[in-house]
C-alpha cells in the first residue's frame, strides 16, 4: 500500500512538472508539487530511504524558492517556504550533514527574517524562529556543544519572548519553559550551576501557572531544584 502511495505521489510529480513546463510561473501548480514533493520525501524516509527523503526535500525547497521569488511579499508562504527549510536542515543533520546542517537552518532563520520584515506583529513567524534556534541549539548539544547551545537556547527564549508579547498562547509559554529546562541543563555541563538553580525556579512558577498540582513535570523540576540546592550549600 505505501509502495502504491509513494507510486500515486510520483506520477503527480510527473503531472506537475508537465504542466509547469506550459506555465512555468503557476502559483497553484508549484504549490501542489512542492506539497507532493514533500510527502513523497516523508514516505521515503519511512522505507528507510533517507538518502532519497533529502534529495525529494530539496526538490521541494527548490519549488518554494520559486513560489517565493512570484510572491516576495507574502509572509504567510514565506513561513511555510521556512518550515520546508527547517525541516530539510534537521533531516540533514540526523544524517550528520554536519556543515550543510547548519548552513540550512541559518537559511531557515534567514527566510523568517524576511517574513518578520514584512508582518513584524505577526506572532507566528517569532515563535517559528524561535523552533529553529532550539533545533540549532539541540543539534549543538547532540554534539556536545554546550557553549553554542547554550547561545542558540537564549535566543530561543528570547524569540519565544517576543511572540508571547504579541500573542500570549499557553502552549507557547510552555514550550518556552521546556527550552529554558534544555538551557538549565547546559548550564549544569557548564558547572555554572547557580545560574541552573534560577533557570529551574523560573520553569517552576511557569509549570505552576500552567499545570495542575502534582503534575510530573513539576516533580522533576523540584527534584532539580532540590538537587542544585544541596550542591550549593
């Protein structure tokens, strides 16, 4: 059934770029094969066919640069073009693409750059921008790069900040605290463990705010805290 899925995607792919070579600037067309292409990279990496899931994903940002390049000023696609970005950059990196990793995502950043110039109080694109620097930040720690981790979580943080300002959205500020609880363990690999205890005490008043009384989220903070504190006295 996924072979016939992979088969049906194909042949769309094939439809798409027949009629792009009669109208090649068709904003619809080129939408519907960047989509097609980025469910058949999916389905690739499904069979185990990573390989094949970037160089289909690649097709794909490829296609959205060209939507991009008819609608420069559409931020809303531009958010789209960027998660196909960020999405190609963390395929890349579990693949240990470490260099051509890192240069996607700073792609990524850069596209959400462009789509904040354009809506600059759209809450959205902050919150997407702030997804990309923990995925930096993460591919960082994978790497046992607690010092550029530790940088990349900040401004996460500081992007999850500014969306939250526009927009306060409960999952959002959420999110926000399980990046300041990556950012604590960094800090903790750094020895600087008095800065730790503060990032575990702001994740605290935020979990309390946000989760019901005996929530396992609050208990491993309050382990953490308790655990610094003892290190500390």
């Amino acid at each position: 059934m996924q072979q016939e899925t992979i088969e049906s995607y194909a042949i769309a792919i094939r439809n798409y770029n027949t009629a792009l070579r009669f109208s090649p600037n068709d904003f619809n067309t080129l939408n519907l094969l960047g989509f097609a292409l980025e469910k058949l990279s999916e389905l690739q990496l499904r069979q185990n066919e990573p390989t094949e899931a970037i160089e289909t994903l690649k097709q794909a940002v490829a296609t959205y640069e060209r939507v991009f390049s008819l609608t420069p000023d559409d931020a809303i696609g531009l958010g789209y073009y960027g998660m196909a970005v960020e999405r190609l950059a963390e395929l890349l990196s579990k693949q240990n693409y470490v260099k051509e990793a890192f240069l996607t995502y700073q792609q990524s950043l850069s596209i959400y750059d462009t789509a904040i110039k354009f809506a600059p109080n759209d809450y959205g694109n902050y919150a997407l921008k702030a997804s990309v620097f923990t995925s930096i930040a993460d591919f960082h720690l994978s790497l046992l790069q607690y010092t550029q981790a530790l940088e990349n979580y900040q401004q996460a943080i500081a992007f999850y900040d500014i969306s939250l300002q526009l927009k306060y959205i409960e999952a959002n500020e959420f999110d926000k605290a399980r990046i300041i609880e990556k950012l604590a363990q960094c800090l903790e690999q750094l020895l600087r463990y008095e800065e730790a205890l503060s990032c575990y005490q702001t994740i605290l008043e935020i979990f309390n705010r946000l989760l019901p009384k005996n929530d396992k989220h609050i208990k491993s903070v309050e382990r953490q805290i308790q655990k610094l504190s003892a290190q500390l006295n």
